[in-house]
C-alpha cells in the first residue's frame, strides 16, 4: 500500500501572565503590558479562518491557559493595561510623561510590515525616527497624538479583518481620529477577540483542527520535578543554592489545564505541548495519568534520547528521515503515550525566515522540503513510493512571526494552502488523527528519554545563569513557605496558589541573565516579583526585602551573541530594528589599541537560513576613499574541519594572530561602488574566484549579505570570521580585535 507523506503542522499560542497582582488601584489596570490583547487582534483568529477555507487540510493548534484567560478578562471588559488606557484617554487631556510614554512605545511593531504601508502611520513614525522624541514633545499638536493611539491600534488588526466595513472606513480616513473613534476601535478588538475560542471550538468539532493544552501557566515540568535536571544536558551547569524539587506541582498544573480545556471546548484533549517542549522522564506518569494520550518535543531531544546527532545535507534534508518522521511510544505505569518530535529546521524556516522571501517564493521551497523528505524516504526504503506511513512534524510558535511577513503572513499561508488542498501526496493531519490510524510501533523506553527542551536540548535558557539561578531560589524559599502552612489548600487561599502557578512560568526566566532580551526586560522582572511577594501576602508572611529590587540591571549590554535570526534590508541605513537581534562588538571606546577616536564603531553580525549578514558602524561623515579605507575585505575559515586554505593577500600585511592564519572563504567589497567578490582557497595557497549573490551597501553604515548557498558548506558547520579594511590592496587594520566572530551555519 503506498501513502501521501504526512505534516502535522502545530501552532502554539501563548502569552505570558502580564496581569499585576498589585495595580489593583493603578488608573492604568492590572495588565502591565498590551501583547495578550493586541495579538489577540491579529494571530490568533486570522490563522484559523485562513485554514478553514482548505478544507482538506488538518492542523493542530494549542491554546495555553493563561492566555485564554486574559483574552476573556478583555472580552469581558474587566483588563485594562497602559497601552489601552493611553488610547481611551483624550488626546488633549495626556500628561507630559503620558505623551513620552505614546512616543516611545506606540511604534512597538515591525515598521516595515506593520507602519510602513499606512502612510499616516509613517509619517508620525519618521518624524519620532529623524528628529527625536524631544522634538515632537515641543512640535506635535494634539491631533498627532490622537493619530498615534489610534494607528497602534488599528495595524495591530488583522489585515483579514480589513473588509469590515467600521475597519475599512478607519483605513480611509487615516488621521483626525477622535476619542470616539478610538473607543469603537477598542471594541471592535473586543469584538474580535470573543470570536476566538468558539472558531476554534466549532472547528475541531467539525474535524478539521485538533486543539491542544499547555500546563496551566506555561512551566517548565521537569524543573518543577527536580531543578538538577539541568545537569542532564549540562554535566558542569551552575545550579541554583537551592535545589527546587516539587513534583507534586506538576499533576495541579496539568489538572488546571484539563479542566480548564473541557470547560471551553466540550470535550477532553487529547495533546499536550509541554511548555517550551521540555520533557523528561520524570513528569511522564503524571501526563499519562491525566488521560493525555500525546505529547510533542523537539529534534534535538530525539537525538539526545537516541543518541544520534541528525546531520542534513547542504539542502537541509535530514541524512537519517526514518529516525525523525515518525511517532515514538513512551510506557509508563499508567499506560502508554505518544510522543512526536518537530522538524526544527522546517519549523524555523516559518518562524524565522520565510517572512524575509517573496510569498509565493517561500511556499515553494516549503513544498520543495517536503518533496525532498518524501525522495528521502523513498531511497532509504530502495521504493519508488512511501510503502509505510511517515508523519513530519512542524510545530512553532503561531503568534510572532507573522509581524515580519507581509500582511502578517495571508500571501504566503494562502499560497502554501492552496496549493497543498487538492495534492495527493502531501497530506495535512492533525497529530490524533495519524496516532489513531497508525499507532506508534517504535519504541523508547521511558528512562532513556532526554531531559531537555527546543533550545539545543538543554534548559539552559531558564537555568544556571547566575541571574536565572537567583530567580529560582527565591522561587524555592516562597515554594516552602507555601509547604510550611498545610491549611492553605487551593480551596481555602487560592490566592496563594494562584501566585505560585504564575511564578513557575517559564517566561519570567526566558529573559533573565543571558541569553535573550528585550526592552521590557524591566517588566518581566518586576511582574515575577511581584507574582512571588502576592504569594508570602496571601499567607501573611513577610515579604523578604531583596523582593523590592530587580533582579538584574537592565542597562543594555554592549557585547552580545546574536538572539534570534534576523533579515536586515541591505539598504547601508542600519536600521535599528532589523538589527536588534543581531550580534554586537563593541569596537570605539573597547578593548585594544582602536580608542574612542576609532573610525569603526561597532560591529553586528547575525544570520538566517538564507544568509550570513555584517554590519560595520563607521563615525558620521566619514567617506570611502578618503578618510576611511576603500575596501573591507571578510576572510573565514571552518575550525575542525580539513579544507585547503590560503594566506590574506593583502601587501604591508603585520605577521601577526589572526592575520597570518590561513583561511578557506574570502569576500572582498569596494566601499566606493559596493561592489563584491567571492574567493576560495585552492592548491598550493591559491585562491579561485567563485560566483557570488552577495550584497553590500554603503551609506551610513556598511551592511553585507552572504548567501549560505555561496560557500557550498554543510548545516552546523562553525565559522570564524574576520575583516580587514584595506586601501588599494594595502592592509590597514582589523575587526575584531579581541577576536574572532564566530557563528554557526543553521
């Protein structure tokens, strides 16, 4: 018998806890921040109308608890945050700390999908860009701030929502929008979100979707079991003073979420994305015990618990495919489980690169993925059809990535649907669906499966920071006074409860000490504690002072490591937003002989499936040729791996490290005319010109695009990297000083 190749696409909606337990008397509402209502305008419907238009494609979609719950608290009209409460304010009745506030927060999107196309927007957008937040505190009349709460707003909707009539008259009139205007705007996004659960609701009873549930607060299950499951992956990880060891949390957490669930859906799940998809063998009896019959986890756990390290080829296609595609069986002693483990790199490509690429463009090289998987297959069973069924998995967050594609992802979704509706070979199921008809016949036994989670198969993102283990040992000191008082069972204080649920989210720690950051870094501090004091006030206790102090300063840092991929325009304006994510070295006022008066600033380097990118900051004013050298020339070379390689060829070159290692990649770039050339190291230290679709621009900056496709490399191969400015052929100086820029091939 032959069968189609098998996607279950899962898309995970989740936002963390940003209701206040102490802005109770706070004019701006007990929500320190917007997201779960302004995502609620654009991600979470839309993605779900958009599927039902396919009717032969079934996907899976997972709603976490605490994020239905402040949906409903909007829908019912009982949420307020600062954002919202700025809009519903008369824009001549806004304080001066009000109007900094609008300035500095109301722009909080991607301008180029989400201001750049209303061209009212822009404008406001431009003059806060070109002439400062000071400038517009003395020039701006009332009129444009009204305008700005009203199109912060407005483009946080939907554009699948534009043909409503109230919407479609917002869009043309574009400015002069009045009180009343944003009052109706607001509930129309009320509107919108009250639709959420009962689509998706009608839609799984129709069949067509499969929802599933998360730990009611979005936890990470195997810390809460034992914090020295860290070590796991991580033999010599730092852990906190105090071990945090409180299994019996794990069944309250997945019981909330259960009956959470059949309250709203009318029926008992059946999936459960375990938050950040973090397993281990430890929390495995209690989900069975709760009647889950699946859960999903990522590649990389795979692997581990394998112990096989999925290697791609220079397309991307995994070298061993009957490992990945296909359900495993988990047994515990309260029956078995089902486990499916994502495609990482094909879930990335959504979440992280596709939003970069021309729609159509990028639903083809989707297709083309899933083609080459079926090839795969077919060759490793020497068949010219699939003869047994195999189930791809892609699962990542359904939320934000659809702010960096155009019209927030409906091009690219549409095109990808349409085209897979009707194919025969391809076929789109929810993740019950397949386990139902071909049930797991691979087997892993419970003990042997790794402790870990999507990033790198280790939870390093939420532990063994020194920031990260401080949060954690207050977590632990609040936990066990909990323990200490007996009589506060979830009946008689629920507050107390309530309180601890919200501090073992996984969110608060995502964005402690290393790692990632953004510019509430602030908030997400302040609202843990906040969760953790709520928690000692319910049981009367004291509240220990280091509680009233952030946990970290949140200055922002100056050398980093890239934290996420980004798709910078290559345009030599170096814009911020595009390159917030990237790597960053410091070079004026650093380290080394280059001082304050350098002519090279600071250096950014990231990359995404597509390309690696570099960005030199060069003081103002300074002209290619002139006062600044005509030529950057990027020089890389592969450690561990035996390539031929060849010497800089530059003149006046100083016989120094790094300059006179030997290197495999060469790009050379004229800073003049931006044009760019691509060299290989040959035989006997020669180097061979390759073709290149590399790009360059020079404007305030300098800004560079080397398509990974170039340098003919394969997945996860280490690069060392870096630049020599040169005059004619002549070395000048180097970039970094300190070292190399060291990156690694998605």
């Amino acid at each position: 018998m032959s069968h189609p190749l098998y996607v279950a696409f899962i898309w995970h909606q989740h936002q963390p806890l940003y209701k206040s337990r102490e802005a109770t008397n706070s004019q701006y509402g007990q929500y320190r921040l917007p997201w779960a209502r302004l995502h609620g305008t654009k991600d979470y419907l839309d993605l779900a109308l958009i599927l039902e238009k396919y009717p032969n494609l079934h996907q899976t979609f997972n709603l976490v608890p605490s994020l239905i719950l402040q949906l409903e608290d909007y829908i019912n009209g009982t949420a307020m945050d600062p954002y919202l409460a700025m809009m519903l304010t008369a824009e001549d009745q806004l304080t001066p700390d009000e109007k900094q506030y609008v300035l500095q927060h109301f722009f909080d999107c991607n301008h180029h999908t989400m201001i750049d196309p209303h061209p009212r927007y822009n404008e406001l957008y431009q003059q806060r860009q070109d002439k400062g937040i000071g400038w517009c505190l003395q020039n701006w009349q009332s009129h444009d701030y009204g305008d700005l709460l009203a199109w912060h707003n407005l483009a946080w909707i939907d554009p699948l929502f534009w043909d409503d009539p109230e919407i479609a008259k917002w869009l043309e009139k574009g400015q002069g929008f009045s009180l009343s205007d944003r009052q109706r705007i607001y509930e129309k996004q009320r509107e919108i979100l009250s639709r959420i659960i009962p689509q998706h609701r009608q839609m799984q009873e129709k069949g067509q979707i499969e929802v599933t549930t998360t730990p009611y607060t979005h936890p990470i299950l195997p810390l809460l079991a034992d914090t020295d499951a860290g070590q796991v992956a991580v033999p010599q990880m730092t852990l906190p003073q105090n071990r945090f060891s409180f299994a019996e949390d794990i069944p309250r957490h997945l019981g909330k979420a259960r009956a959470f669930y059949q309250d709203r859906m009318g029926c008992e799940p059946r999936g459960l994305w375990p938050s950040e998809q973090s397993v281990s063998p430890a929390i495995l009896p209690y989900v069975a015990e709760q009647g889950f019959q699946w859960l999903c986890s990522d590649e990389a756990v795979l692997g581990w618990s394998l112990r096989h390290f999925f290697h791609r080829d220079e397309t991307g296609t995994v070298r061993n495919p009957d490992l990945m595609y296909r359900p495993y069986r988990l047994d515990t002693p309260h029956g078995d489980l089902a486990i499916v483990f994502r495609d990482h790199r094909l879930s990335d490509l959504i979440g992280f690169t596709y939003g970069s690429m021309e729609p159509k463009q990028a639903a083809t090289d989707l297709i083309g993925h899933l083609e080459s998987i079926s090839r795969s297959l077919q060759r490793q069973q020497n068949s010219e059809s699939l003869e047994q069924p195999w189930l791809v998995t892609i699962a990542l967050d359904g939320e934000n990535c659809w702010e960096y594609y155009p019209q927030d992802g409906l091009p690219f979704l549409e095109s990808l649907y349409s085209r897979l509706n009707h194919r025969e070979d391809i076929k789109l199921v929810t993740v019950s669906e397949f386990i139902e008809q071909f049930p797991p016949t691979a087997h892993i036994p419970s003990q042997e499966l790794h402790s870990g989670s999507w990033v790198d198969g280790s939870f390093t993102t939420w532990i063994g920071d020194p920031v990260k283990n401080r949060a954690w040992d207050i977590l632990t000191e609040a936990r066990q006074v909990l323990a200490n008082h007996p009589e506060a069972t979830e009946a008689s204080n629920p507050e107390a409860w309530e309180a601890l649920y919200a501090a073992e989210g996984s969110d608060w720690c995502w964005w402690f000490g290393e790692g990632h950051s953004s510019n509430q870094d602030a908030m997400f501090d302040q609202l843990f504690r906040e969760h953790v004091r709520a928690l000692y006030r319910a049981l009367d206790e004291p509240i220990p002072e280091d509680l009233d102090y952030p946990l970290e300063s949140h200055q922002d840092r100056s050398d980093r490591a890239p934290q996420s991929f980004i798709h910078p325009y290559i345009d030599g304006i170096g814009d911020e937003q595009d390159w917030d994510k990237a790597g960053r070295i410091e070079i004026g006022g650093a380290r080394g002989t280059m001082h304050r008066s350098s002519d090279i600033q600071r250096l950014f380097y990231g990359y995404d499936h597509l390309n690696f990118y570099f960005r030199l900051d060069v003081k103002a004013g300074l002209t290619p040729g002139k006062d600044l050298p005509s030529e950057l020339h990027l020089f890389w070379f592969y450690p561990d791996r035996p390539m031929r390689n060849s010497p800089i060829s530059l003149a006046e070159l100083p016989e120094v490290e790094p300059l006179n290692y030997l290197y495999h990649h060469h790009l050379g770039i004229n800073l003049v005319n931006e044009s760019v050339w691509l060299e290989e190291a040959g035989e006997e230290w020669q180097w061979h010109s390759r073709q290149t679709q590399a790009q360059a621009a020079f404007k305030q900056c300098l800004e560079v695009a080397i398509p990974w496709g170039d340098l003919r490399m394969e997945p996860d191969s280490p690069i060392h990297l870096m630049g020599v400015l040169a005059e004619a052929g002549n070395f000048r100086s180097y970039v970094p000083e300190s070292g190399f820029v060291s990156v690694q091939i998605p």
